[in-house]
C-alpha cells in the first residue's frame, strides 16, 4: 500500500508540475529554442495566469526588442561607411590613373602606382561584398524578374574570353534546355561570375571548363 501510495503520488505530483510549469516550457521554446532571426520573432505573450511567468516573457520579449534594435544598427552601420569609403577609393583611383598618363614617368614610380591600384581594387571589392550582405539582409534584393540561366552564362562568357583565351582553357556550355525562372538577376549574375571566375582561376593551362545541368522538380542541378 504503501508503494502504491509512493508511485500515485510521484505520477500525480510529475503531471501537476508539467501543467504549472507548461507556460514556461512553451516560453522556452517558441521564444528561445525557435527563434534564429531576431527580426522574425513572434512578441505576442504566452497565455498564461502566472505573475512570474509573464514577468518572464515581457522580459525575454524586451530583451528581443533590444538585440533586434543592435542587429538593425549594425545593418545600417555596414551600409553607411561601405558607401563612405567608396567616395575616397573612387577618388584616389582616378587619381592614379591620371598619374599613369604623365609622359616620361619613371618605370619604377609606374610600378608603385599599379601596386597601389591593384590594392584599391581589392579594398573595392570587399567593400562592394559589404554592401551585398547589407542589401540582402535589408530585403532589397527581393525581386522578381525573368532569368535565363543560359543568356547569363553567355554573358559571363562574352565579359570573361580574354581570360580564358589567356590560359588555352577549352569552355563548353552543356545546359540540356534553358532553364528559366523567377528569382533577382543581379544577385544571378553574381553568383555565377563568381563561380566562373574561380573556375578559370584554379584551372591549369590548357585545362577546360564543362557547365551542366538539369531539372529535379523545382529544382535545378548546376555542376562545373
């Protein structure tokens, strides 16, 4: 008796606590374990009658609110001083450039300033990548236009010949149809510069670029 005693009360005491305590457990995960991105966070409170436990989720609610506040400033902060810094890189290449053009200018001086140039260019692209991710975080590439991964490929192609000409790479384009979709060409374009890019960098000489691909579904596989 007394065991049956012991074990319907430890049954009865473990459900009693799981409803006390189901407010809590249902702030711990919708708004803690779930949440990835502060600015898809749900603030609505979790039913309950509970004084602590609404303490608990005004507070975590709050503390939300903050860190998504941080999270826009930093956006905006990443934003405002690549475009800053664009100002002065644009300058000081012109600069350069108009300085190669002095007649008679010294070979080792010519040097410098296209060590100089090349180190803008850089500085240039990390910036550009900067502005990327602020743009993407920002929601400002959400777009809907019509892309033909094939014309982009043959675009990319046409903006990069020289390169694969200069390294004898053999570059063959095997998309079994033109796969057209909705989606930002920009970010398309990008992607895929990149992609080719690398592809030409890394390659050896002599050496040949395949682009296939094929539809699954709604999806599409693209290899290189």
């Amino acid at each position: 008796m007394l065991f049956v005693a012991l074990l319907i009360t430890l049954v009865t005491d473990y459900f009693f606590s799981n409803f006390l305590l189901k407010p809590f457990y249902a702030i711990i995960d919708k708004k803690i374990n779930l949440v990835n991105d502060p600015s898809h966070y749900n603030y609505d409170n979790i039913p309950t009658s509970t004084d602590d436990f609404k303490m608990l989720d005004n507070s975590v609610n709050s503390l939300m609110k903050k860190i998504n506040n941080l999270f826009a400033l930093e956006k905006q902060f990443i934003a405002n001083v690549s475009h800053e810094l664009l100002t002065p890189i644009s300058v000081l290449s012109t600069r350069f450039e108009n300085m190669l053009n002095t007649p008679e200018m010294p070979v080792a001086h010519e040097n410098k300033i296209y060590a100089s140039l090349k180190t803008l260019n850089r500085l240039k692209l990390v910036i550009n990548s900067l502005l990327l991710i602020s743009k993407v975080e920002n929601n400002q590439y959400l777009k809907t236009e019509e892309i033909s991964l094939k014309e982009e490929i043959e675009d990319i192609y046409e903006d990069l010949e020289d390169r694969i000409a200069d390294k004898n790479i053999v570059f063959k384009l095997a998309l079994t149809e033109d796969f057209q979709f909705i989606g930002n060409k920009a970010l398309i374009h990008t992607l895929l510069m990149n992609v080719i890019n690398n592809a030409i960098k890394y390659n050896i000489e002599k050496g040949s670029i395949e682009i296939s691909g094929e539809k699954k579904g709604t999806s599409i596989s693209f290899n290189h």
